[in-house]
C-alpha cells in the first residue's frame, strides 16, 4: 500500500483528516459555508505516494464535475497533472464512496454545459476564471463499470 502525503496547506490536511475520519459525516462542507466538499483520493505522478484532496461537490447525474481552479492562481493545481498521468480515483461524497475515472473534458459545447453546472453550485468558480488567464480544466469522474 504506497504512502499517504497529506496537504502541506494545514487547512486542506485538516479537512481531510476530519472528513475522512469521522467516516463522512464531519468536515464535509467548505469552512462553514455549508457547500459540500468531497475527498478525491489518487496517485501522485512522481512520487506513487497517495494523495488526497477536498474538492467542491458538483454532481452531473451520477458522475461527478473536478475543478481544477485553484482560486484563480497562474498555474494549474499538481492535482491536474496526478489525475492527467493516472485517472484512476476514489471519491468520497460524504459516507459514500465510489471508484472512478477522471476525464478532462477539453473546451467544447460538453466542457461549456460541465462548467455552468460547476459555477451554478459554487459561484465563485466565475470569479477564479476571470482572475487567471488560463482556461481552468474541468474533469468529469465516472463510475468504474
Ligand atoms: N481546489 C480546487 O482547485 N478546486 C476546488 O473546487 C477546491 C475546493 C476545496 C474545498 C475545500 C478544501 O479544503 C480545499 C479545496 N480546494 C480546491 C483546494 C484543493 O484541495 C488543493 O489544496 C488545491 O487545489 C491545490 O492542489 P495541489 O495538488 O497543487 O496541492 C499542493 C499544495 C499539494 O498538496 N502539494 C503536495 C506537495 O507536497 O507539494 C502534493 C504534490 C503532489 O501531488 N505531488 C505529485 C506526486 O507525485 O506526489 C507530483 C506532482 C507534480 O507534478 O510535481
């Protein structure tokens, strides 16, 4: 079983933990917004080691919509290169889990409709995109059948 790495950014290793060690039911909302956060769980591309990171919920049917925003910053989250070199993830919505494949969705009509419902749940998606100049990538996670 390779390693876990948490977060270096204290906040973020700290909902993880709680998230993941309450068994879904604390530390599931982003600060005390009440947005739903999941646990996205996945292989980093250079170390092996796993990785774990909270992501807002935005659902598409039964697949789940990763934004890979980043607040805004210059540069796309390592995350985005993990899930690029291996798509193979695990995501926790609350208590309940599910293996998955995480595509990224290049700009078309399809990526269009994806980001809508992403900034329709967690508006300050709009936001982040008019702060970089980077298109942010959006993944669509699908069950593994
Ligand atoms: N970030 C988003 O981008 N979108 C969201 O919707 C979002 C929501 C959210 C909600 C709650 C919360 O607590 C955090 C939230 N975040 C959201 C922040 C998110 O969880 C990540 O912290 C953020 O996107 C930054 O991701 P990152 O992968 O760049 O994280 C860095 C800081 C990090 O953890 N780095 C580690 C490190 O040790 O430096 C891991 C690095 C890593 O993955 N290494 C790879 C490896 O092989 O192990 C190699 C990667 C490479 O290319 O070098």
């Amino acid at each position: 079983m390779p390693e876990y790495i948490p977060s270096p950014i204290k906040w973020v290793a700290d909902q993880v933990e709680l998230y993941e060690g309450s068994g879904g039911v604390d530390g599931i909302t982003l600060r005390d917004t009440g947005m739903p956060v999941i646990i996205v769980t996945n292989k980093g591309w250079k170390t092996g080691a796993v990785r774990k990171t909270p992501l807002m919920r935005v659902v598409d049917g039964d697949n789940y919509i990763l934004i890979a925003s980043q607040g805004g910053r210059p540069k796309h989250p390592l995350w985005y290169h993990n899930l690029k070199s291996d798509p193979e993830v695990e995501i926790r919505d609350e208590t309940k889990v599910f293996d998955m494949i995480a595509t990224e969705i290049p700009d078309s009509p399809e990526r269009s409709r994806l980001w809508d419902l992403a900034v329709a749940a967690y508006p300050p998606y709009h936001d982040y995109q008019n702060k970089t100049e980077r298109l942010i990538p959006v993944f669509l996670a699908t069950q593994i059948s």
